[in-house]
C-alpha cells in the first residue's frame, strides 16, 4: 500500500493546472492533496480503470503498459511529467512502477471545484476570510467545497454563497434553532460542535438525531419545505456559525442541487436498481404507499441514512413533493443519488397502494424492486 504524507504549495506549483491557481487558494488545496510513496514493482492505475483521480508523477520513472506490453516509461521532473497522467476514463494504459516512485493524488472532482472557484470566484480563500471577519481557519470552506453536493452547484453561485454568509458567534449551550420554529436561515459550523435533537410526546427533553462539527449544516428542512423546524439545535461549545438567509440558500444551492422526475423516469431508475423512499410519517405509509418503498420519515433522515446504501439511487417521494425535496436536498449533500418524485403521490400515482408496516427502513438495503401497476 502507498504511504502518505503532507505536501506544499511548493510542490504543487510545479505541475499544470495547479500553476496557474492564486497561492492562497492552492494553500487550501494542499491540505486535501495526498504525496504518496509507490514501491518498485506497485501499479499506481491499471489499463481500463474508471476511478475519478487525478495523478501527477513527482519522483521516479512509471513504466507505461498497453495490456502486458511495456510501451515506454515517464520520469519524475520532466516536462511529460508536469501534466496529468492519463485523465481520460477509462485509462487507456497502466502505469506500474519501476522502482521507487513518489506521486501526488487527489479526487478528481475536486481538483474541478476547486479550479472553478479559483478562476470564477473574484475573492480568494484568504480574502473571503477577511471579509467574513477572519471566521477561523479555511478548513470549513475546502470541507464544504469538496463534499458531492458543491460539485453540482455552478461556480458562480459558489461565489455569490461565500459573498452573501453571515457571520454569527455562539456560546455554549445557546440554542440555534427551536423546533416549531420559522425557518429563516442556512447554517453552516465554522467553529464549535451542536446537537441536533427532537422533542416527541413520551420524551419531551428530546431525541438527540446527530452531533454536528465543523463544515457540518444545518437547517435545511425548513427553507425547502417551507414548513416548521422539525428539530432544535443546541451549541455543545462556544463556536462560530455561517448563516445563508431563506432567499438566497433557495437560490444559490436549493435549486441546481434538486433534480424532479416525472412517475415514468422514477419508474425507469427504480426499474434499474434504484429504490424508492416514502419520507412521510408511518401512519401515512401504512395508509398508502409506492409498493417495496422504504420508509424513513423526514425528521429521522439524518439519524438514518447509516442504513441506506450510497451505491443505490433513491426516488424520493410525500404527499406533495415539499418533504421528499427536504430530504433528497439532505441525502444529495452527503453524497447520495437521490431524485424527486415530481408532485408526490398527490398527483394521482397509479402504482401507490396500502403498503404493510413491514416496509418501513430495514438496517441494510433490500435487493431493488420496481413498483406494481394497477
């Protein structure tokens, strides 16, 4: 296995794109970069691979291999070198090597985001800092910027977020947020840790769903499902909160993260190994429900999607589309596929039927099923 260590602004510049990157933005960079050691004999990609990251070859040769046929070799430190080895997926050669070899690694999505930001955003990190009042160390930014959700959001918008965030400091124990409340903001953890809980009837000091940290959010339920807060969030420590007012989180980030599907693309994704999701409470499921739908009611989504399997699609859905587009925001942010059902089952689903209790969320994910049809 490689070894890794730290690398520098230093090394980075040395290779293309990142020469061209603002220092401050490439200082950022190089905390989610990896220098890796490769022993003599090790492949560092095979011919055919379709992983999404980007090397560069820092020190020592790679032999080049079309099948089992070496085709020739790259050293360290020449102009060859200073690219990319190989973007295009899937790799049309391997890359074994001869000797010692050390390389940088790192996700290749990423590596677009943060090339974006830097070409598009008219602040850099350092800047952005300033401005917002010297929030802390840049660690929430590069966290938010690299999660699946930030990949998806055009990098102007990136921009216009960073503009218009609000800084606001806490203490411990403060409450952000309280359950029934309005929904006015999006937050975003810069410093400190918070509990997120809920009150239920036979336990009114709360159900704690989740401790947040840095980079973590908050708040989102509310501003999309244009409803009350389903929850309270509680400081654990004194902090520093970046908050997004309703207007412009729905703009900047709500919209170009969703993604409506009509009841045939539903049909079709679950048809090819996705699963549905019914996000209302049980009570309703049991009602009436999607055949084989998981249910996993829209207040416990962040307490459960430990159970829900990341490789599989999910089509969201509710009454009317304003929970199940809480929820799939929630789920695409942590890097779920999820899509939603355009209208819910208000709009006249034939394949929605009385559903048993026995289809409510079960610990691990059951083999996919396409819904009946009357």
């Amino acid at each position: 296995m490689a070894e890794e260590r730290e690398t520098s602004v230093q090394v980075l510049k040395a290779f293309a794109p990142l020469d061209g990157m603002k220092r401050e933005n490439l200082a950022a960079l190089a905390k989610k970069i990896t220098l890796r050691t490769l022993n003599s004999g090790r492949l560092m990609f095979d011919q055919g691979d379709t992983d999404k990251r980007t090397f560069w070859l820092v020190e020592g040769t790679l032999e080049i291999t079309e099948g089992e046929r070496a085709v020739g070799t790259l050293k360290g430190g020449t102009p060859e070198a200073r690219n990319p080895l190989y973007p295009q997926l899937p790799r049309r050669v391997g890359a074994r090597a001869r000797g010692d070899v050390t390389y940088l690694s790192i996700d290749s999505d990423l590596l677009d985001v943060m090339i974006a930001w830097d070409q598009t955003g008219t602040y850099e990190v350092g800047e952005l800092q300033t401005q917002l009042q010297n929030a802390g160390s840049d660690d929430w930014m590069t966290t938010l910027l690299q999660t699946k959700a930030f990949h998806r959001i055009p990098p102007a918008n990136i921009q216009a977020i960073f503009q218009r965030l609000q800084r606001t400091p806490t203490k411990a124990g403060e409450v952000v947020i309280k359950q029934g409340g309005d929904g006015d903001f999006f937050y975003i953890i810069v410093e400190g840790r918070c509990a997120v809980s809920r009150e239920t009837p036979l336990k009114q000091e709360g159900i704690r769903l989740a401790e947040l940290g840095v980079g973590d959010t908050f708040g989102e339920e509310a501003l999309i499902a244009e409803a009350k807060r389903n929850a309270t969030v509680t400081m654990l420590s004194d902090g520093v909160l970046m908050r997004l007012k309703k207007e412009d989180f729905r703009e900047l980030m709500n919209e170009p993260l969703l993604q409506w599907v009509s009841r045939e693309e539903a049909s079709e994704i679950v048809g090819k190994g996705g699963r549905w999701l019914d996000v209302r409470l049980p009570s309703e499921h049991q009602t009436l429900a999607v055949e084989g739908a998981l249910n996993i009611p829209l207040y416990l989504i962040r307490l459960k999607l430990s159970t829900l399997d990341p490789a599989v699609p999910y089509v969201v859905y509710c009454d009317t589309g304003r929970r199940s587009s809480a929820a799939a925001y929630l789920m695409v942010e942590r890097g779920f596929e999820a899509y939603v059902l355009s209208g819910g089952l208000s709009n006249g689903s034939s394949a929605a039927r009385p559903a048993p209790a026995a289809a409510a969320a079960p610990k691990a994910p059951a083999p996919a099923k396409a819904p009946g049809a009357k």
